[in-house]
C-alpha cells in the first residue's frame, strides 16, 4: 500500500535529512552533496525522466524511463517482459538498483577549457527495486506516473484495464540511501587567467511547453484542459 508514514523528524516542524552512506558521500566537490530531504524532493518532484541503473549478465545497464514520486518511495513501471521488471520479481530480495535525476540549468565557461562545467541540480538513489503487487499500491503508483509528467492527468484519462494491467509492471525503490549535488554560481578561473581575452560567464537553460497539438480525431468540442494550460 502507499507509503504514508511521515519521515523521521529531529524535533517540532523540522525533517530529518537522509543518511550519508559510503555510496552516497561524493568523491570529489563535497561541498556541493546535499542529504536534505526537502531539497532530494524538489529535484526529483521537477522531473519525471530518469536513468535506472543496474547490472545484467555481470555488465552495467543503463536506461532511461519515467518515473513517480509518492512520499518517500519512487515508482517505475514498463512491459511485464522488460528485463529489470522481470529481474527484480525473480530475485530475492528484489534487484540492486541506482536511480539518478539531473536538471542542467546553465552552461559554465570559463576562460581556461578545464574549469567549463555546469550548473545542475541531482538527485542519485540507491537501493533494492521490488516488484508491486498489491492492486491498491498499483494504481497510486501508477497514477503518480503520469501525474509527475502532467499533473492532474490521471483523473483525464481511462484507468488501465485487466489486459493492460497483465501486461504492465511497476517496481518500488524506497527512498533511504539518497543524495543530492547542486552547482551554482558562474566560473572558478585560475587568478592567472583572469586577464585572458575569452568570454567567461554563464548561458542559462530554461525547459518551456509549446502550444499543445490536439490529435487528428480529437473532437473539435473538446478544448484544452485547464491542467494541460497550467503547464
């Protein structure tokens, strides 16, 4: 069913971070690894592309798959014959995964080609994916899926029936060993570069929505949700 506990608190109104783990401590640019949970929450309620990491026949797999935050876990689905859905329902305890989540918000360039970076916010989980099958948590999971795309799309569209639900599989991985790594700011140049004749500084990224393009047999009677506009 929904995880619906609230997270551990360390006194009135304030959330405790998450856990730093040998997995989850950065070996370089420390500074920028962040365990608050507000801050993981907000990264990941952003998006709803990710890359799901984990090893099949003894080699790394990586692929990228939408996915859906409720509370304290995160919801992946896909065909009941992809290959992690499956792993993780043959493989006890589940399947060993790592689930990471970036946004790039700006380009950084600096006078020297070493110090270009840039800026981003990210969110990398590790954890044990299992398999989802408590018919309840399926359906909030599955909901939450589309809603961390378009939110409030799910109450617009025709739940999954019986067939599409034999076909569909979802797995949970619980948000416990969690980090996040921001940058900001514009360059670090060498104070020795400082009077070079490059253009330094940042081009900022924005994601935006064009106009939404109605389906060809769409009813000309039906206009665009009021959800679709608040995108």
């Amino acid at each position: 069913m929904q995880n619906t506990a609230p997270p551990t608190t360390t006194g009135p109104g304030v959330v405790a971070p998450y856990t730093p783990t040998a997995r989850t401590v950065p070996t370089r640019a420390k500074e920028r690894a962040s365990y608050d949970r507000e801050l993981v929450h907000s990264i990941l309620d952003a998006s709803y592309l990710c890359h799901l990491g984990f090893v099949r026949d003894g080699a790394p797999v990586v692929l990228p798959t939408m996915y859906g935050r409720v509370g304290e876990r995160l919801y992946v689905h896909g065909s009941t014959g992809s290959r992690p859905l499956r792993t993780a329902r043959a493989t006890d305890p589940g399947l060993p995964v790592c689930l990471t989540v970036t946004h790039v918000d700006a380009l950084v360039l600096a006078r020297s080609a070493f110090h270009h970076s840039l800026n981003y916010r990210s969110v990398v989980v590790h954890g044990t994916a299992v398999t989802v099958t408590d018919p309840e948590e399926r359906r909030i999971a599955l909901d939450a899926i589309v809603d961390q795309a378009v939110p409030g799309r799910s109450r617009d569209a025709r739940p999954a029936n019986a067939k599409e639900l034999a076909a569909t599989a979802v797995i949970r991985l619980d948000l416990d060993e969690v980090s996040a790594k921001v940058r900001t700011g514009g360059p670090n140049d060498e104070p020795e570069d400082l009077t070079l004749p490059h253009w330094t500084g940042i081009v900022p990224l924005t994601r935006g929505y064009a106009e939404p393009v109605p389906a060809d047999d769409l009813d000309p009677a039906i206009g665009v949700p009021d959800y679709l506009r608040a995108l």
